[in-house]
C-alpha cells in the first residue's frame, strides 16, 4: 500500500475516531449552553448575509438562463415549477453547503488551528475545562442545527430571486409564482433535503473542528488546517449528496 | 537545604518520556519542597516545558512517576485531575490568553469553573485584586489583541494565580521581551511568590530572571537532571557544560 493510500485511511479512522468522541461527549454533563448559543450567533446569524446574497442571485440566474430553453419549447409555464424544485431538492441545500464549507469551515478550522498553536487549548485544559467539549462539541451541534435553517431561509430568498427574474420579462403575480411552486412541490422533495441538509452541517463541523483541533504546530499550519477544512468539507457535501440521491431513490421518493 | 521548607510537593523519579523514536527525558528526578522555587536550566528542545507539561497531565509519559501533593498524575481519572489542576497554575511561554474574550473574561473563566461557590461580586473583587497586582486593572476590559508582550505576560500571570494555587509553573516567562521589562516580569514572580506563599517550577534560559526568582536550579542535560544547586553553587562550578550556561551574565 503506498504511503499517500495509508495516509488516507488514517486520515480516515482519526475523523472517525474524533466524530465517535463527538456523540460520547455531546450526551455527558456539564452541557455548554451558553457557548453553543453563541456559536450559534456567529455560525448562523453572522453567516446570513453571504448566504442571502448568494441564494438570492443563483435563484435570479437560474430562472433567466432557463426561461429561453423553456420558452423555444413552448414550456414557458413550467418555469416556476422546474425553478421550485430544482431550489429546493438539490441547488439550494448544495450550494449553501459548499457556501457554508468555505466561510465556516474554514473559520472554525483556522481559528481552531490558531488556538492550538497558541497553546490556548492547552491552557483551558489545565483551567479545568474540557476543551473537547467548549470548543469542539459546541460548534459542531452548531453547525448541525444552523446550517439547515440557512439552507432553508436561503432556499427562500433563491425562490424569491427566481420570481424577480420571471417577473422581468412577464407580468405574472407573487400569488400566481408561488401557487406554481409549491403546487409542483411534495414532501418527499422536501424532506429528504432537509435531512441532507443536517448532514451537510454535522460533516462542515466536524472537519473544521478535526483540522484546527489538530493543526500541527506553527502558522503554516494553521493555513494548512483551513485550506483542508474547506477543501475536505465540500468534498464531503458532495459524497452526502450523491447518498442522499441513491436512499432517496432507494426508498422511492424519486 | 530541605529543613528551610515543607514537605515534598512534587516529586518526580525516573521520569522517561519520548516522541517516537526522539527520547527527551531519559532519567529525570526533582523533588519540589512547599515554598521552594525551583528554576530548570537547559538548551531549548531539551524537554524543560515537555516536563512542566507532564506534571500538569497535558502530556502522558513512558516511564517513572510524578507525583503531586503525594498523588500520580498517571493514575488520575480525568475528575481527581481536575481538581489538582486547580491547585496548580501555569504560565504559558506564549501566554495563551483566550483571543475571543476579554482580559475579565480570561480571568473569571477558571474561577467560574472551578470557584463555583463563589458569588458573582466575589469573583469580580478576585479578578480585580490580581490584576491590580500586576499593574494592569486599566486593562480589564481590553482584549488580547490589543496589549503589548509584557502586558499579555502580566495577564497570564493574573489568569494562572487567580484560583490561588500553591504550585505555579512557569514556561519561559521572559522569554520574547525586551531585558527591561523581563527584569519587570522577573520581580513580578518574585513578588508573587512571597505574597501568595507559592512554590515554582520556572522555565527558563534567562540566568537574570533565574538569580531572581530561584531558591535552586536544576540543569537538564541529555533529558536527565545534570546538576543542582543554589545560583552561586552552580555558577562556581568549573564542569563545562553548566558552566556555559553562566557565560551569558
């Protein structure tokens, strides 16, 4: 086996390893409320206007570039469903995902990766604080929870921007759009994104958390760990979300 | 020497730690007295601050025993270690102050985890009694980012005596400041040592701040505890090695 394939699996078994340690602490006392309602703030609030503006342009640039397609084949009126369902089952979740991985991923795995090298983990040890538990358990729990309610306010604001863009060449109401979209929407699309959309947020923490949690010593690794955090954390919405496709299918909701 | 202090705090016995094949302490002893400071001499890389971290249970080691206030560090579960941690503090090299919170915060952190009793204006007189200590009550609400070396190093200081520990341990302490304020530090230490009846482990490569603070000094050669004495002992010794170290005053 070549070095770079054993690295790998190590790799592996360590972000195992470290999400097993995840679940055993996240369910013991003492519970850090406060400070995974502050996590919360700065992961969830904090991260609103990026994923606003994003969302709010995809869901604009989606509807203009598919309108002409629809219209040369007469499917003009299917615009707000096809521009509903692809938001909310796929573009959405996705792309507030990778949004996500690159602002919070990286943030955690460098912020994270500076406390170690300052040795600010180690002092909160000796202070009689679990650092696993303060710094780790509660950013993660944070990611999971507010990741879901971005893709969620984000999918709105893309809906939004989709009507926008209908509304530029047509004379179509709000009333009209969104009766089409969510005409055209079931459950089934939208439960299994909002389960992937949990996943997303779990795996965006936990490799921002694992990176800066074990960034080697000095500010090149400190980089290191949140260029990696990023890069790893959008490779894995992407495996989340090619197994999300395959149960959803699986289980019929396609 | 022992008559002059208390009973033994700190010992350590045949102490072996390595990282992978790069053995650091091979056969370390040091026996702390309550109310003696203790300065650990040695070339950078030698394991000084990998020793201090291995009696505060930061690091695990191979071989031998640590024992504080008579218990093994090795064979605490994570609650008893806790606990002796609060008798301990530690001043570290960089400082480590909490870059996200305040210089309050950064104080009443470990009191709220381990003064739990404590009342909230009791807690608030503590922080403000230890940054007056060390000069620096004006900057109880600054953050980190904004206070100079020397500061960060005062504060750190506050933070480690803040829970009233009888056992502080400090990794290079001057280290990184200019010969004025590393004079400043030093007498800080000093000056704590006597007000809080403290003992010390000190870190350090700086011979000003270990004639300051130091009732003994050790020196750490080849990961063993090469030489010991009072300064004037050691730096009339005529052995090489120790004597380089004395070479710099």
């Amino acid at each position: 086996m070549s070095p770079k394939v054993k690295e790998f699996f190590n790799e592996a078994g360590e972000i195992a390893q470290f999400a097993g340690r995840f679940f055993r602490e996240v369910m013991l006392p003492p519970y850090e409320i406060k400070e995974a309602i502050r996590q919360s703030y700065r992961i969830g609030y904090l991260s609103l206007p990026l994923v606003g503006i994003t969302a709010f342009i995809i869901g604009l640039v989606l509807t203009l570039q598919s309108r002409p397609t629809l219209v040369e084949f007469g499917a003009e009126a299917w615009l707000p469903s096809m521009v509903g369902i692809s938001i909310i089952r796929e573009i959405g979740p996705v792309i507030i995902a990778l949004i996500c991985a690159g602002k919070i991923g990286s943030s955690i795995g460098a912020e994270l990766g500076s406390m170690k090298v300052t040795e600010q983990i180690d002092a909160m040890e000796v202070g009689g604080t679990n650092p696993f538990k303060y710094i780790v358990v509660t950013r993660i729990v944070s990611t999971t929870l507010m990741i879901p309610i971005l893709i969620f306010i984000g999918d709105a604001i893309a809906l939004y921007g989709g009507f926008l863009a209908v509304k530029i060449n047509t004379s179509v109401s709000a009333t009209l759009f969104f009766h089409q979209v969510f005409n055209s929407l079931t459950f089934s699309d939208a439960i299994p994104a909002i389960i992937k959309s949990y996943f997303f947020g779990f795996a965006i923490g936990l490799i921002g958390c694992y990176k800066g949690y074990n960034s080697k010593k000095g500010t090149e690794g400190v980089g290191r760990s949140a260029n990696s955090a990023v890069v790893i954390a959008s490779l894995l919405v992407f495996i989340i979300d090619l197994m999300a496709v395959q149960i959803t299918q699986f289980l019929g909701f396609l | 020497m022992s008559s002059e202090y208390g009973e033994p705090i700190i010992e350590i016995t045949h102490l072996e730690k390595s990282f992978g094949d790069n053995q650091v302490l091979t056969d370390f002893n040091l026996t702390i007295r309550r109310g003696e400071n203790v300065v650990v001499l040695g070339k950078s890389g030698c394991g000084k601050s990998v020793l201090i971290k291995c009696i505060v249970g930061l690091l695990n080691y191979q071989g031998g025993s640590i024992k504080v206030f008579g218990k093994e560090i090795a064979e605490l579960n994570q609650h008893a270690l806790d606990e002796l941690r609060a008798r301990i503090g530690f001043v570290f090299q960089s400082s480590a102050l909490y870059d996200s919170m305040t210089v309050r915060e950064n104080l009443e952190f470990s009191l709220r985890r381990h003064g739990k009793h404590k009342t909230k204006e009791e807690v608030k007189m503590l922080v403000e009694e230890m940054l007056t200590n060390v000069g620096l009550l004006h900057a109880i609400d600054l953050m980190p980012s904004e206070l100079s070396g020397g500061m960060r190093k005062r504060i750190g200081l506050a933070r480690s005596l803040v829970l009233k520990p009888e056992i502080v341990l400090y990794d290079e302490p001057t280290t990184g400041l200019d010969p004025i304020t590393a004079k400043e530090i030093s007498n800080l230490m000093l000056l704590m040592q006597q007000k809080y009846n403290t003992s010390s482990i000190i870190i350090s490569h700086d011979m000003h701040c270990a004639q300051l603070t130091a009732n003994r000094l050790t020196v750490m050669i080849d990961g063993i505890n090469y030489a010991q004495g009072t300064f004037n002992e050691l730096s009339s010794m005529t052995d090489p090695k120790v004597h380089a170290f004395f070479e710099t005053i």
